[in-house]
C-alpha cells in the first residue's frame, strides 16, 4: 500500500479505516468527545497529505496515522486529568493491539465499529439523528452525502447531527452495547444503516465512482457479525444481508472496461459472483423461518428472482410485481412506488407504467431524485413519444448523479433524439 500515489493512499485510509479509529477512540474516550473524536482523526489525515510528501510514505502507513490521531487526541486533553487515565489506552490503540473480549465493556457484541452503532442509536438520541449520525461517525458519510441518502436537505442533517453530539455530551452515555435482552429495541435503526451504508456503496448518490466497494464490504462484514449474536440472529438480519449479497454479486459486471455504467439488461451475468450468490440464497431461505414479513424480505425476494433469471428475457416480472405489491404495504414510500412502476411496466406495459407514475409524488423527496425524470422518460420512450423523453432526460441530467450515471443519461438522449428505439432497462 506504500508504493500507492500519495493521495490515493490517504483516500485508502479514509474510505477503509476511518469508521475503525473512530469507533477505536470513542472506545477509550468515549461519546462524549465525538467532536473532538472526528477532530483529531480528520486532522491526523490532513496532516498525512501535508507530511509525507515532504518527509516520504512511512513503512507503516496506518500506524503512523493511529500515533498522530492518538498524540492530537492526548494535546487536547492534556489540561484534563482523563489525559494521564487513557494514555496508556491509546497507546495500545495507536499500536492496533487488538483488546481482548473480557476487557471490553458490554455484553456480546467486541467489535468497536458495531459497538458505536449501537451507541449512536441510543434512546437518549433522537430517533430521526441515530442513522444520520451513525452514517457520519462509522461510514465517515459527509452532510450532503448523508442528506442524498436519506432524500433530506443538508441543512436538516447538519442540525440533526449537531443535537444527536450535543445529547449524547449532556446525557453522558457510555460506549456500550446494551444487553442482549436489549439489543432488539435498537436493531431497526442498525438495519436501517447498514441497508443504506450499502446503498451508498452499490450506487454512489455523487462523484466519480459509481460503486464503493469499501462500503460494502464492510456492510455485509457488519451485518455477517450481528448474526453471531445470539440477541440479533433475527430473520430480518437475514433478509438483509441477502439482499447485499445478491446485489452485491452484479457488482463485477456493472461498470465496462471503458468504465461505462451497464443496466442490468446489458450486463454479462457470467460475471455475477458466484460465492456471493451462493451465500445471498442460504441467507434468503434463513430469513423464510420468521413469523413477521420485513421490507427486507421483500427487496431480497426482489433480488433473489433477478439472480435466478438465466437473463434478463428470462425475468420473472410478475413475481417481481407482486413483491412491490407486498412492500407497498410495508414501506409505502415514493422510492418504492417509483421502483414499482418498473415492474407495473414490464408487465401491463409502459402506459400502465406512465399511470403507475402518476402516483408517484414529484415533489418532497424525490425533487431532487433524478430517476423520477429519468423512469418518466423511458416510459414515454417506449411509446414512442422522443421529443417529451429528450425532455425528461435533459431534466434527470441537470439533478445530482455520479459521473457514471451522467454519462448514462447522456448516451441515452443522445440515442432518443436519433430517433433509436428504446433500449431495455
């Protein structure tokens, strides 16, 4: 990892260990000093992009960065007597010595990054910052990209998270899981980050890259390590974990080797990953075994029948239909009715998709969203109406996407004002 360009190599650090030191000094430190917890890692970063051009990549790259974040953490707390009572403890930490499991407090659950996720969904925070702020202190998720997730402004989420720290600082809530008997009132909003920590990573809301990887990888990691608790081996944690492993295994084939975006009617499914979409299966059947139908289960059930498709032709669109149909009642949200009328299309026809849409709200959340236009304009396509598609795709290119997901929409209005018929989805 030395040998990398230097700033690809500090992204590197970011992008894989930045939820990891900072779940590791809110350990020593605790939740209270969050601030200063993000404070001194952001910096010990900074400081790795303005020294080691000058003084040369030191042989241990991440070390050198757990020293300087754990030394900034030790200068700010110098005035305060906890500095002489977590010296010692940050050390180890700065050395990445691992803490043995009778040493860490809580029951059940050692591993740090999920022990701060827990600790962010606490019920002294309120219930509309846990996700948020769990996404900025574990995913390392900045405001704009917290508020393209959750479909919000960025105004909300800064105040959001700024009363999360503040009552986490006043409530002086301590770095623990709670116990096991516990861990179910707290598992929801787990879910729901792990679920969007993913999403994130599956199709980036912004920038360069379609897919980061790093997200996740460590999404499925998280979810894989509550099933070894005992509290949280739930069929929802089942579910979920099977849907990121059956969308998980299309990431090989979704970017071309000019680093164009497929759909999922272009890509080579041979390319899927079989181990993923061995393990997606095993986890889909494990989350059978409950009495309470999930959101989870249904968007894995999604996922399960696209996965066992041969190809797209093959597609079984009613069962897909009739798994909306059943997360409608769910989870009635304008995404779901959105991605609903998909299906609706696909099996009554673009007309039908067009009075699917209709029921889809234009405003709120999905304002911004620039599959609305988008998912209007391949319908209107598909009837042949291009000049009111051509117009819907230069609306769906002036809204916030990746670059990937640019270049997409341009190929296809370019394709739409040749008059070319429209291409599958």
């Amino acid at each position: 990892m030395a040998e990398a360009p230097l700033p690809q190599l500090v992204d590197h650090l970011f992008r894989h260990r930045y939820g990891e030191m900072v779940a590791g000094l809110c350990r020593v430190l605790g939740p209270a000093r969050l601030d200063l917890v993000e404070d001194v890692v952001q910096e010990a970063l900074l400081r790795a992009l303005r020294v080691w051009p000058l003084e040369g990549v030191p042989e241990r790259p991440e070390a050198w960065v757990f020293r300087v974040a754990r030394n900034l953490a030790l200068d700010a707390l110098r005035h305060s007597r906890i500095a002489d009572r977590v010296g010692q403890e940050l050390q180890r930490w700065a050395e990445q010595e691992q803490p043995q499991a009778d040493e860490v407090p809580g029951e059940g659950v050692t591993d740090d990054t999920l022990r701060l996720m827990f600790t962010c969904c606490h019920p002294a925070v309120p219930a509309e910052a846990r996700v948020p702020l769990v996404l900025k202190t574990v995913a390392g998720f900045g405001v704009p990209e917290i508020a393209a997730a959750l479909l919000q402004k960025d105004g909300t989420i800064a105040q959001r998270l700024t009363r999360a720290k503040a009552r986490l600082q006043r409530e002086q809530v301590d770095f623990q899981v709670p116990p096991p008997r516990q861990l179910p009132a707290r598992l929801h909003d787990v879910l729901e980050v792990l679920y969007l920590m993913f999403n994130e990573g599956y199709r980036s809301h912004r920038g360069l890259d379609l897919v980061r990887q790093d997200l996740v990888e460590e999404a499925v990691r998280l979810c894989a390590l509550l099933l070894q608790q005992p509290a949280c081996a739930r069929p929802e944690v089942h579910a979920l974990l099977a849907l990121m492993l059956l969308l998980g295994a299309r990431l090989p084939a979704r970017i071309d080797a000019a680093g164009l975006l497929l759909t999922l009617a272009e890509q080579d499914r041979s390319r899927w990953d079989p181990a993923w979409l061995q393990c997606g299966f095993l986890h889909f059947r494990r989350s059978l075994g409950g009495e309470q139908l999930t959101a989870y289960h249904c968007e894995a059930a999604i996922a399960s029948i696209h996965a066992a498709a041969a190809d797209y032709a093959a597609t079984d669109w009613p069962a897909i239909l009739g798994e909306y149909d059943r997360l409608l009642q769910l989870a009635d949200t304008p995404v779901v009715r959105l991605n609903r009328t998909v299906a609706v299309a696909k099996v009554h026809g673009p007309k039908a998709g067009l009075d699917a849409l209709l029921q889809v709200p234009g405003d709120g959340v999905l304002a911004d969203y620039f599959l609305l236009p988008a998912t209007a304009a391949q319908l209107h396509w598909q009837l042949g109406e291009f000049a009111m598609a051509a117009r819907l795709l230069e609306q769906a290119l002036a809204l916030p996407s990746s670059e990937p997901e640019q270049r997409l929409l341009q190929r296809r209005l370019a394709a739409c004002r040749r008059g070319e018929p429209a291409p599958s989805w």
